[in-house]
C-alpha cells in the first residue's frame, strides 16, 4: 500500500472542479484508492464519496492506494492534485 498526507491550500478546499479531476484520475486505476479526512475513509472513485468529506482549506487529507498499479496511481492523483494547486 502506497499513502502520502497533504495539506489542502485552495482556498475553497477540494471543491467540486478539481475533485472530479481527480476522481477520473483514480477511476482509471485498476487499485483501490481511497481519501481520508477526519477519521473517515471513501472511495476516491466516487465523486459523491469525496464531496461526502467536504473536505476544507487547511485540513490534512490522506490519500491511499493499494493494489496493481499502486506507484502509478498515487503519483498521478498527487502531480494532478498539486498541478491544480490544491494540495501542498
């Protein structure tokens, strides 16, 4: 299992826009990949399961993958999320 923790700095949080970028991002993964915020743990393949956290500026999220391709995935769904500048 891969895990790396971020700090949200949009500052709106992870808002609908750049969730659902990084929600295709995860779907093309054959792992589980999953976020956590505040001892709750979703799918990161569901849209409705990220936006479920409302997860806001300065929170510390965890975001996990496990499984075939889980190098890949964690460094497409990190390089995507800080692309959009909303992790740091």
């Amino acid at each position: 299992m891969k895990e790396i923790n971020v700090l949200v700095i949009d500052p709106v949080g992870l808002h609908a826009r750049p969730a659902t970028v990084a929600v295709n991002a995860a779907s093309k993964f054959k792992c589980d990949v999953k976020v956590s915020f505040k001892e709750r743990s979703v799918n990161m393949k569901s849209i409705m399961g990220v936006m479920s956290l409302g997860i806001p500026t300065q929170s510390e999220i965890v975001i996990s993958c496990e499984g075939e391709d889980e190098d890949t995935a964690i460094t497409t769904i990190e390089e995507i999320l800080r692309t959009q500048k909303v992790i740091k």
